[in-house]
DNA sequence: CGTAGACCCTGCGCGC
DNA sequence: TGCGCGCAGGGTCTAC
C-alpha cells in the first residue's frame, strides 16, 4: 500500500490529533509481523507516555514520546493506522493497538503481516539496524541528480531497480518508481551505467515532483490506502503508467507497456521512455 | 562486492 | 456458485 507519500499523509493527518494525548497501554492480538511483535518491551517503553511529535524516515512512521522514546510503525504492504474510539469492535487483522488517554484507540491492522511495530529510545534511532543504512529523503536538501550519479557509479543493472533502493534513496516504491521514470522520459530498464548528467538532473527532479504532488493530493488509493481519519487519497486520477497496461500514453497514445522486473511489474511507455 | 531471484503472508478479482 | 490462479503499494535473505 505505502510509499513516501501515503505515509507523509498519514503523518501529517494523524499529528494535530495525537501530539499531547498520552499512551496508556498497549495491547498487542497477535505478534507475528515482518519481526515479531516484542510484546512486553513495546508495552514497557510507551506506556503512560505523552506523544510529543510525529516524523518520519522514508516508509517509517515515528511516534516521538516523551523520556526519549520514539514507536516505530512500518505499514507494509497492507498495514494501516488509525485512530477511533477505544470501544470500536476489533478489526480483522488488527494485531496490535494503542489506547490513549484521550479515550481512543490507535489501531494497527496489517492482514499481510509485512509490517513492523518496536519502540526504542530516540538516541538510538539513527544506528539501529532499520535506519542505519537508508540512503537520502528525497524531498529534503541534498538530493539531486548529481547525488544519484554520484551513487550510480561502478554499478549497474536497471535504473528503476536503483530508484527502489532504500540504500540509495528512500520512499519511492512500486508505484512512484514507475511514475518519476515517465516523467523524466527514461526506460526502467535502462542500466544506471548508460544515464548521463542531464537525465540524472532531470529523473532527481521528477521524483520529487510525483512524491510532493502525491502528498499534495492525499496520497494514492488504489485499494484501502486511507489516512489516519480514514480519508481516501486521489493521486490515482493522476497516475500516468502504473496499472495502465495497454492503455494509451497520455503523451503519445501508445499503448504503455507491462514488464516484470525483479518480480514486480513495472509500467512505461515504449515510445516517450528510453 | 553487486545483482537477480525467491520468499514472507493474506485477500481479491478474474476466468473457467 | 465455486475454485484455482495471478497479482498486490513492503523489505530481506540467499545464491551466484
């Protein structure tokens, strides 16, 4: 479900009503995540503590507490957070849930159990091993297509495969990989040793253009994306390739192409990518 | 060392 | 109607 964009949504969404309420317990239905669920630490390390913020590190949503706490919440693939009254029946699929102070519950419901729930204190966020090695946020400073050349170097194989590369940059996924690599005019299959300067420039570009205008509309909702009110998001309307096999390039009219790449399809126009 | 592929898990839509 | 198949927005591990 998640890419960059869908978890800044839920970030932003989320915040205003979360920043000040206080986690009084936890209660965690069943453990067997991506990681197992360590029941009896997540409970110690939030319980009876004051949220003080939301970030966020590329598809990781963090859960600032006070005493120098952060709860770490990766969605997967199907996971979703939400936020309703504490005496909401349960959820299929709802392994794990927060109750607030406030008299609501967060709820983490994920049916395909990709994702991951831990807390840590804050201080070691940056060296544990799910943060360690993430490459650049690509809407922040610093990223460029000077950076991604510069990372490309003595590698090779096919550019959106690049692009997905956590270690490289964070956030693009399936669906936006697909989406910046159209916009930039560049086939995904393309090797990283055959892209010069002016395209590195212009693919830096285009991948921060779709993920800030995908923010911008609320995210994608293709099945159950919703924010933490359980909003929809509609960038969906404004996908140009992905899941459009055979339809017509909004370019040029050729029909976009459907390849299988590392086990994901990946969508292009024939004609406008090269 | 990098890269390609299998794999983790459940649900859904489609064709028969 | 029911069933089997392919597919799905995540990341990690292994074999080369």
């Amino acid at each position: 479900m998640p890419e960059l964009p869908e978890i800044e949504v839920l970030r932003r969404s989320l915040e205003p009503h979360l920043v000040g309420d206080r986690i009084e317990r936890s209660e965690v239905r069943d453990h067997r995540l991506r990681e197992p669920i360590r029941t009896r630490e997540l409970a110690r390390r939030t319980a009876g503590r004051r949220i003080e913020s939301l970030g966020r590190r590329g598809k990781y949503l963090l859960v600032h507490l006070e005493g120098g706490r952060t709860l770490v919440v990766h969605l997967g693939m199907s996971g979703r957070l939400t936020l309703v009254p504490a005496e909401t029946p349960l959820e299929p699929h709802e392994h794990a849930a927060f109750f607030l102070a406030s008299g609501r519950r967060l709820r983490f419901r994920d049916p395909r159990r990709f994702g991951l729930l831990f807390a840590l204190p804050t201080e070691d966020l940056l060296d544990d091993p799910h943060f360690a090695h993430l490459g650049v946020e690509p809407l922040e400073p610093g990223f460029s297509g000077a950076l991604l050349q510069a990372a490309a170097r003595g590698r090779r194989g096919p550019v959106k495969a690049f692009l997905m590369d956590a270690t490289v940059v964070v956030g693009a996924g399936n669906i936006y990989a697909a989406e910046a690599l159209f916009r930039a005019g560049i086939h995904p299959l393309r090797s990283v040793a055959r892209i010069a300067a002016p395209r590195w420039n212009r693919l830096a570009e285009s991948v921060a253009g779709v993920l800030s205008e995908a923010i911008g509309q609320g995210g994608t909702t293709l099945n159950d994306f919703a924010d933490g009110e359980g909003n929809s998001g509609y960038f969906q309307v404004s996908l140009s390739v992905y899941g459009r096999e055979g339809e017509g390039c909004l370019h040029c009219a050729t029909p976009v192409k459907r390849a299988v790449l590392s086990n994901r399809s990946t969508y292009y126009c024939p004609r406008c990518q090269r």
